[in-house]
C-alpha cells in the first residue's frame, strides 16, 4: 500500500493526518496545511487523512 504524499506551495510536505488540519467553514469541510493554511485538494486530503505513522 502506497502512501499519498502532497506537496504544499510552502514547501511543506504533507503525509499524515496530522500535517494538515480542518477547517469547518461552509457547507464542506476544506482541509489545510497546517503551516500555511493553504487549502489541500480534497481528493489529496482524504487519503492523507488516512495516513498515520506507525
Ligand atoms: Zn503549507
């Protein structure tokens, strides 16, 4: 099983649940970069927020 990885505009390198953060503003929850606030796409976003370290 492969593991999403995105690359944020920030440089920031977004694997795991905790690397991004939830914004509940909307009809839609949008999900971030939890350095820059920079929205993930939500496609990208639900996988990596599948993804844990082991
Ligand atoms: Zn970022």
């Amino acid at each position: 099983m492969s593991l999403t990885t995105h690359r944020c505009t920030c440089g920031a390198t977004l694997q795991f649940r905790q690397d991004i953060r939830k914004e509940e503003t909307g009809v839609y929850p949008t999900w971030k970069c939890k350095d820059c606030g920079t929205p993930v796409p939500g496609k990208t976003a639900e996988k990596l927020r599948h993804q844990h370290p082991s």
